[in-house]
C-alpha cells in the first residue's frame, strides 16, 4: 500500500513540477545543503521527512532519490492544526 500511495504521491508532484518546483524551508533536508546524497537508498525510490515548522504545525515532505544518489523535494503537506 506505501508503494502505491508513493507511486502516486511522485506521479503527482511530476505532473506540477512542470509549474513551480518545491523549494525547500527551514527544516527540510536540503535547506542548507541542496547537494545531500544518501549512500544505500537505490534511485527511484522515495522517502518522507516529518519536522515540526516552529508555529506548532507538522511539515512532511516526500522526497526523491536521483541517479547520482542526491534527492530532490518533490511535495510537502502542512497540516491545519497549530
């Protein structure tokens, strides 16, 4: 199920990529260092990265893992609560 929901999750993201790319934001992983490589995860795969932005509400993030084994932000959620 965690594969599909991600299948749809890049999907997703790809099709409005072509509209504004994510930017990162405090907290995320490639905030300060847009070069982040990751040495066992294999390309194509995707991953998520839950940080609390600092007002009480939750940010995940869904990330991608490139060829050359950086990954790329691909979609972020904010949850309402705060």
């Amino acid at each position: 199920m965690k594969t599909i929901i991600s299948a749809a999750l890049i999907t997703l993201a790809a099709g409005s990529a072509a509209f504004a790319a994510v930017q990162p934001i405090p907290g995320s992983i490639t905030y300060d260092n847009p070069n982040v490589q990751l040495e066992k995860a294999p390309a194509g795969s995707t991953f998520f990265h839950t940080f609390s932005n600092g007002d009480g509400r939750d940010v995940r993030e869904v990330y991608k893992v490139n060829a050359d084994k950086t990954v790329t932000l691909v979609n972020r959620t904010v949850s309402n609560a705060s």
